[in-house]
C-alpha cells in the first residue's frame, strides 16, 4: 500500500509529536508500505540527519515543506500542502493524517483518509473541522490512543462504526550500549530515572521530594529545557541530577543506566499549547519506552494507565502521595522483585506494543 502520512510537527524538534510520527512512519515503511511524511521544516540545514536524531531506519521518505515561525503557520502552509498532495493520485494513495488541517484538504482532493487523534479538539474550529470529518464517507478510521478517549469520542459524535483504538508505542532496543550520555553517579546504590518534559503535571516535584527523602539513592531527570531545569535544580537535593535533553534516538540506551524508573503523572496534567486537561485519556510514549527497556517502573495509578499497566509489571502509586513512593522506591532493593516487574512488562510490551505491530493494528482491514 502506498501511504502519504501527513503531520502537522516540525521535523526535526523535541516535540513528542515529531516523535511519534517519524516512529510510525518507520513502522509503516518495515511493514512494507510505500511511506511517505510530510511534515514542516523550519530550518534545512536541521535536515541532514534527520534519520539519525530520531534513530530510526530510513523506511520511508521526507517531504517536508519549508515554513517560517510566524503564528497561524499551520494554516499558512495549507496551500503549500494542497500543491505537494496534487502530485499523487487519490485512486492509489492512501492519507494518514496528524492533522485535522490536512485531512480535511486531503479529503476534499478525493482522497481516503485515516485520522488519528490524541485528544479532543479544544476549540470549537478543530471541533467543527472533526464533525465535518467524521460524517464524510472517505473517512476510513478514527484512530485513538486510550479506550478512555475512544468513550469520549463516542459520546460526542456518530463515529462508533469506524474508531479503533492504538495505543503509543516504542521501539525494540539494541541496547547495544548505553549512549553516549555522562553519568554522574559512582556509588553502588539504587539508579533511580525519569525521562520526559518537566512541565507541570509531570510530578517533578514528586521527584524531588523523594530525592531529599530517600538521600541513599541516585535520581536522574533526563529531558527538560534550560529555563525548566534551572527551576527545579533549585528545589532538588545533591543526590538528583539534571540531564537535559538528549536526542530522541538515545533514550532506550539512557534508560538503560536506571534500575528503576518513574512516571508520577499529576491528575491535572496539561499541555502547554491548549491547556486540556490529558490525564484521562493519555497514552505516553514514555510508558512504552520504559517497558521496552525492562526496567522496573513506578506509575501514578490512573485509571487510563491500567489500559496497560497492571500490578504484575508495575509498582502503581497514589499521584500525589509521597510517602507511597517513597515505600515503592525502597521496595526496588530487592533485585528479584525488580526483575521480575520488569520482565513481565517487556513480555507485554513486545505482545502488543512495538510500533510495527500498532501500525499493523491502525491499517487492519482496510485496502486501497
């Protein structure tokens, strides 16, 4: 099948959107369809080793479109995106898209199109767009990221027939070594890890509250920016240490270094962009990413986690309760509790979370 996959990131970017999309481009490429991504380029000099920053195999083409960093930029580019699409025939191409800007043009051109969504439209132009969508007979799927945000969808439009549900996923490592990133600590202690944006919702502070408690323990945040890290850094003990970014393409090997790693997700978790309150029907690559890597992980027990996650492969914690971290974090002494968790989340991880086997999941059924 031939694919055009349309997204609305910046290739490349620190975006976990840019992430997702170059990951699932890969798996559509290793699954044997003829992939293309088109996506926004700010800046073509970035564009040399795009493959490589997001290690990923070159399975499928770029096409990106040259932008400028001016607001209202993914409308701008509408007409660049109308050009690129005027180059394929609807008849053998397939549309993939990111983008509800993008699938509406593309729908209209006589395309069919697969529509993912990861939350729900938080104006009422997205919403409209949707709705105009959904009821249009070239729509193939909805696909969505959490049974919790598949009920929602349900329950605002007349897309029952046609939703299916993917959860993200991640890649297999190599771990064929733990990167190049400096690692400060030295003693034979505990390696405790967290990767991700240190946004608010995140439970950085859960993190820091734990480091100062537990000061026999090595912490570690990897990810962050500059103004974010400077702002925590303040707030943590001697035995956290602050990373920073670290190129997508990394982060298996980096999770490598931990014995145990945490995901303390808040109740109130926004996204910067549109505020929405995603802590009800997410679905991080993050989760996926430290399956994959079998280590023991430590999760904020939300109900849109235990889509995946169950007591035999994670430790699953009250969000905001410190002291039941705290207790998690010391019940990882022990190796064989440790391995074990973590053994039973990569068996599971491998089952149904590979990227391959979610973009298999996403196309099931459905030939163009």
């Amino acid at each position: 099948m031939r694919i055009v996959y349309l997204s609305a990131s910046s290739i490349p970017s620190r975006s976990a959107n840019s992430i997702h999309v170059m990951r699932m481009c890969e798996a559509l490429g290793k699954n044997g369809h003829e992939t293309t991504l088109v996506g926004k380029q700010y800046d073509s000099r970035l564009t040399e080793d795009v493959y490589g920053y997001y290690g990923v195999e070159r399975a499928f083409e770029l096409a990106l479109i040259p932008c400028r960093r001016i607001k209202g930029v993914g409308v701008f580019v509408l007409p660049k995106l109308y050009l690129r699409l005027r180059q394929y025939d609807p008849k053998e191409v397939l549309i993939y898209a990111r983008d509800v800007y993008g699938a509406s043009v593309a729908i209209r051109m006589g395309f069919q199109v697969i529509y993912e969504a990861h939350g729900l439209p938080y104006n009422r132009l997205i919403r409209g767009l949707e709705a105009s969508l959904f009821r249009h007979a070239r729509l193939l799927r909805l696909v969505v990221i959490s049974e919790a945000l598949k009920a929602l969808y349900v329950s605002r439009f007349d897309i029952a027939d046609k939703i299916v549900v993917c959860h993200d996923a991640a890649s297999v490592p190599s771990w064929s070594s733990n990167g190049d990133l400096p690692w400060p600590a030295s003693r034979d202690t505990l390696q405790i890890g967290y990767t991700g944006h240190l946004h608010p919702g995140r439970g950085i502070d859960i993190i820091i509250e734990c480091g100062k408690r537990l000061p026999q323990y090595d912490f570690h945040v990897i990810g962050g920016d500059d103004k974010d890290i400077l702002h925590w850094r303040q707030q943590a003990s001697a035995n956290l240490y602050f990373h920073g970014f670290v190129e997508p393409g990394l982060i298996s090997s980096v999770c490598r270094h931990c014995d145990v790693l945490m995901m303390p997700y808040q109740t109130n978790l926004a996204l910067p962009y549109t505020q929405a309150n995603t802590s009800g029907w997410m679905s991080p690559m993050k989760l996926f990413e430290y399956m994959a890597s079998r280590r023991a992980i430590i999760a904020s027990d939300l109900p849109v986690l235990r889509e995946v996650l169950d007591e035999r492969m994670a430790i699953l914690v009250p969000p905001e309760d410190t002291d039941r971290w705290a207790e998690a974090i010391k019940r990882c002494e022990d190796g064989q509790f440790r391995d074990n968790l973590a053994q039973n989340a990569y068996e599971a991880f491998l089952k149904d979370y590979t990227w391959e086997k979610r973009a298999q999941k996403a196309l099931e059924g459905i030939g163009v």
